[in-house]
C-alpha cells in the first residue's frame, strides 16, 4: 500500500471517529415506544371543598386557603412518585374532575384550573355532599385493582352552613386503607374575595344580613369527626412545607405497571454510532501500538549497531 494511501485511510478513520463521537453527544432518537413503569401500589383519592369559603384569607397570615390546599396537594403527589390521583370536589355539585392518573402534571393541572363557586352559586356547604359519590368511586376501583389499596385525602375547611345532620363516612371508611383529613383556615375566621383572582382579592364577599363582610371560620372539630369515621389522622394545616413526611404514612411499595401505566418514550439509537466506534477506536489503537512497535524496534536495531562498533 503506497503512503499517500495509507494517509488517506487514517485521516478518514480519524474523521469517522469524530463524526461518531458527535452523534453519540447528540443522542439522536427515532419514532417512540411503550416502556413499562414502576407504580406505587395506592391509589389516592383527593377530596377538595370547592366552595366559596376556601378562598377565605387565613393561610399563612393572610393567604387563600384554596392556594395553601393546591400546594400541598402537589407536594404530596411529587412525593409519592408512581401513585395513582384522582380529583374529586364539591360545592354545589359534585364533580370527579380527573379520574386516577400517574400523571402529576395532569393532576395539578387539573386543581389549577378548578375554580371556586361564586359567592352566590351554592345553596350551604356540607361536609357529607360528596359522600355518595365517593363511595361509588372507591367500590369501581376496588374492582378494578384489587391489589391497590385505596388511600383517602379529604380537604376542607370544614365549614356547614346548612341545616340538618351530616352523615356519617363509616362506609368510606370501610373501603380505605388509610389517608388524611387536611384542615384549612383558623376558627377566628377571614372575609373572602368575591372574584375568581384570589390573587388581588378587590371586593369582599359580603354577608346580606349585616351589610358587613362575611367572616368565614374554619371547624376544626367537624374535621377530627370526620378524620374518625374514616379511620384516618387529621392535620391542621397553617403553614407549607412537611407534605413529604405526611406522604411517608402512606407506605407506598413499588410494583410493576400495567398496560395502562406504561409511558411513550422515544427511541435512541445512539448505540448504532458506538457499535460503529468501537471498530474504528481498536483499528486507531492497533495502528498506533504498530508504530509504537516499529519505532521501538527500529530504536533497538540502532543501538545495536552502535554497540557493535
């Protein structure tokens, strides 16, 4: 082989090498795939008080109580990564926003674009008006995925401002393996903005009997009872931060998803480029071990005549 080729072929090497390289910096991907997935072997159901009350101004001072619900929720969701959510709230009707779904963003997403009723929408709130709907929710899930074990977060201020007796849980507490009731506000109470913007609250909610604005105040004991006949703890919640520990209670354990679980990934084909490296770096490297070889030898020949003289 004359040198000018042998030049050639190394400097086309070389520059297959380079080009491999990038493309391998790149990770180039084609079309996408079903990967299967870890989830956590719960299902939680989230019930939110969407009623007007929760935008009351006394979470962390002088806060909604709704944002303070909203973030916890999602604090509590990212720390159980692989667990099922669902979205049920209520207020005047009941509404199952967003069934179970590993889907965080989905979840938050769909507590974001949730809007509290109006000042005037509802008819009184009650702790038991979602009652029925959940327990017709947790009897389809057990169901479906007997081998979940179903996990209840009811949130609320625990406010009624309608007659009559609430009833009793008991049978949602039958169909859960446990959870938590959140508690929202103080039980001195905060005035309510009256738009949707909870973020500049402008007007208050006014109460129609003293012209004044109306005081919404949180009943904690509403809320033990409540968190009894579930079976589950009650928290107080004032401040943010702690979610993470809460979600520790839940002790999720990891199983393998099913068909519906898996995500879409897309394909790399990253590992085309190193297959085709790997036999250019060994050609480089025995081309280099050669010369190294024949220098060295080379080396020795001239020594060797030198010693002979």
């Amino acid at each position: 082989m004359s040198p000018r080729l042998r030049l050639g072929l190394v400097i086309a090497r070389r520059v297959a090498i380079l080009i491999a390289l990038m493309v391998i910096l790149v990770r180039p991907t084609a079309g996408e795939a079903d990967v299967p997935t870890q989830v956590a072997d719960v299902e939680v159901v989230v019930v939110l008080d969407r009623t007007r009350s929760m935008a009351a101004l006394d979470y962390d001072g002088d806060q909604p109580r709704i944002d303070g619900a909203r973030a916890d929720l999602e604090q509590l969701a990212r720390s159980l990564p692989g667990a099922r959510f669902g979205l049920l709230t209520y207020g005047l009707d009941v509404q199952f926003e967003l069934p179970f779904t590993t889907d965080v963003n989905a979840f938050t997403s769909a507590m974001e674009t949730m809007q509290l009723e109006s000042p005037t929408g509802g008819v009184g709130s009650s702790l038991d008006r979602p009652r029925q709907q959940l327990v017709d929710i947790l009897t389809d899930a057990q169901e479906q995925r007997p081998d979940r074990r179903r996990m209840i977060v009811f949130v609320s201020d625990g406010e009624r401002t309608m007659d009559g007796n609430t009833a009793s849980y008991d049978e949602v507490g039958e169909l859960v393996a446990g959870g938590l009731v959140l508690g929202y506000g103080t039980t001195e109470g905060a005035p309510m903005p009256a738009g949707d913007d909870l973020d500049e609250p402008g007007e208050l909610v006014q109460d129609p009997s003293t012209g004044e604005d109306a005081i919404s105040k949180a009943d904690p004991d509403a809320l033990r009872e409540l968190a009894g006949q579930l079976g589950v703890d009650y928290v107080a919640r004032t401040e943010p931060g702690g979610m993470a520990a809460l979600a520790d209670e839940f002790e999720a354990t990891y199983v393998p998803g099913g068909d519906d679980d898996q995500e879409r990934a897309q394909n790399e084909v990253t590992w085309i480029a190193g297959l085709a490296l790997l036999p250019l770096v060994l050609l480089e490297l025995r081309s280099g071990w050669r010369a190294l070889w024949t220098s060295r030898s080379a080396l020795a020949g001239r020594r060797g005549k030198g010693g002979r003289g």
